[in-house]
C-alpha cells in the first residue's frame, strides 16, 4: 500500500535533511550512552526511483 504523500508509491525513498533534537541520557542501565539524539518537526526525504523531494512529520 502506497503512502499518500509519496507521490509515485515506491519504498526506495532515503532520509536527506531534517533537524534533530539531542537530550542527556537519564537511563541509569546505559551508562556508556551520554546523549540521545531524536528527529525533531518535519524530516526531508527524497524518492530513489523518481527523483522527488518532500517533507514528512515523523
């Protein structure tokens, strides 16, 4: 099944911008983790097959 926003309907699409948000981890079972990093509002991603570009809330 297609997603709507996908325009052609492939599953080869990569991920090429977004911003991330980086918090301090508070989970005392990792100790070797120091930071988390997130993505934070809409993400860029680009379609393989088709060339085309868009953004989409993760």
């Amino acid at each position: 099944m297609a997603h709507p926003a996908w325009g052609c309907g492939s599953t080869d699409v990569q991920l090429i911008g977004g911003k991330t948000k980086t918090t301090l981890n508070l989970n005392p079972l990792k100790p070797f983790t120091l930071v988390n990093h997130k993505p934070a509002g809409k993400q860029k991603f680009m379609c393989n097959k088709c060339g085309k570009v868009w953004e989409q809330k993760i």
